[in-house]
C-alpha cells in the first residue's frame, strides 16, 4: 500500500495529548497541507489560524468548553498544545465545503509527520461571538468569515485505537 493510502486508513482522533510542543517547521508543513486544499473554482474562501500561544490556545479552550455546557476545568481540546482554527468567507457559496476540504488535508498531513489530531467543532459559535469577532478584528482580518472548525494538534499521550470496521453498504458501484 503506498504512504498516502496508509496515512488515510491509519489516521485517528486523538483524545489524550502530550503537552510537548509540535517543531515550528513541521507545523509549517502541515499548515502548508492545508493551504492546498481544494476549493470550489480554487476561490481559496478559508483562513488558518495556527494558535501556538498557550494563553489564547487557553481562551479558545474555555470559550468552546461553555458553548459545549461542558463542566469548569474540561479542556475540548485534550491537552493539545496548537489549535488551527479554520474559517472561510461566507461570500462564497462553497465555504463551508472548502473548510472541510482544509481540515482533512490539515488532519491527514499531520498523520503523515507523526503528529495527532482531531477535529474539535464549536468554531462557528465561537465565532459568532463577540470573543470570535474581536480576534479577527484583532488581527486585521475584515470580511464575514464562518468558523469551520478546530484540528487540536500534538504528540499522542497513548497509541492510537484500530479501526473499526467498515459498515456494510458503504459503497455502491454503479458500472
């Protein structure tokens, strides 16, 4: 089976990270990845956010965890050391997909580094708040962007589960 095929069939969510911190250049080449995501007529409607500072990696943490309605103290994002927020302008039709298509290539490229992940939601909240808004305004990012979702990354803290087996039906060949 070629690398790219194994990468695929082997990827996991991860649920239980280290806290060591990913290389900077190995986190460029996942980010990299995600940039080349394809995107409907190659519009290219999303943005990454790669949050390395613990602080706001933290308030993104707490920020989920309340749209969650999850206990005080729960981390949505497992210990994972980066977040990489995507969003996608709302202007293009296929934003949404093209997000989508940014997170698996994010989540896939990662695998391929030797790195966990694990696509974390609420970013659509999050950035339907004030919290969200004030962020990209923080950053110079205008125009109308939709939280697509969070790829919490870093080192598995334990191997990952085998895959469960695929469901009958899945495929139907029309020849």
């Amino acid at each position: 089976m070629n690398d790219t095929l194994k990468v695929l069939e082997t990827r996991r969510s991860c649920r239980n990270f280290k806290p060591d911190m990913i290389p900077e250049e190995t986190l460029e080449q996942i980010v990299r990845a995600g940039t080349y995501a394809p995107t409907g007529m190659g519009k290219q409607s999303p943005i990454i956010l790669a949050v390395t500072n613990k602080e706001l990696r933290d308030q993104f943490s707490e920020e989920n965890r309340k749209i969650m309605g999850a206990p005080v103290g729960m981390d949505p994002f497992y210990g994972a050391p980066v977040i990489l927020v995507v969003l996608a302008n709302k202007a293009v039709p296929t934003h949404v997909y093209d997000g989508s298509l940014v997170m698996g290539n994010l989540m896939n490229a990662a695998e391929s580094l030797g790195v966990a992940s694990i696509w974390i939601h609420r970013a659509k909240e999050e950035f339907e708040s004030d919290f969200g808004k004030k962020i990209l305004a923080d950053l110079g990012i205008q125009g109308e962007y939709e939280g697509i979702g969070h790829c919490a990354l870093g080192y598995a803290a334990e191997p990952a589960k085998e895959a469960t087996a695929r469901k009958e039906n899945y495929v139907y060949y029309v020849r």
